[in-house]
C-alpha cells in the first residue's frame, strides 16, 4: 500500500519544503531536485548551537517518512546546507 502522502498532487519538492517548514517553523527552506535527488539549504534559528550532524537529524527527521520504502519519492539528499541566520 502506498504511504497517503504519494498519492497527493503536491509535488515532491513542495513536499519536502511543508514537512520541514512545519518541523523548524521560521526557517528559511530551499529545495530543488527531481527524480528523487534533491539539493536541501535549510537556515534556521533552532540550529543554533548544535554540530553539523544534529542539524542534519532534525532536516532528515522532518522527511523520513518521504525516504522511507521501496516506493519513496526521495531516493537521495545530494547535499544538505544547514545553516544559522546572520546575527
């Protein structure tokens, strides 16, 4: 059975941009891809004073459910920019 999301007429990119809109409300998002690669730039004040990686997590864990299955509408994330607005 396909995950409801899939079935929807949103695109994957806008996909990709809602889940983590909603994740790190205020952040600012920009996803560009297609045929399940996409390039991700995330800034976002919850990033501040967490590493690389724990930024990552919470960008990943906002999507998983769009990376999960053999049927899954990201294949890859080429790259991910994580990043804290200017001060």
């Amino acid at each position: 059975m396909s995950h409801p999301s899939r079935l929807s007429t949103v695109s994957t990119v806008d996909q990709i941009h809602d889940r983590i809109e909603a994740a790190l409300p205020g952040a600012t998002i920009d996803v560009q891809g297609g045929g399940g690669h996409f390039t991700i730039a995330v800034q976002a004040s919850q990033f501040e004073g967490k590493n690389t990686l724990a930024r990552q997590r919470l960008v990943y864990r906002a999507i998983k459910d769009l990376m999960a299955g053999n049927d899954a509408p990201v294949h890859a994330v080429d790259k991910l920019e994580t990043t804290t607005p200017p001060a």
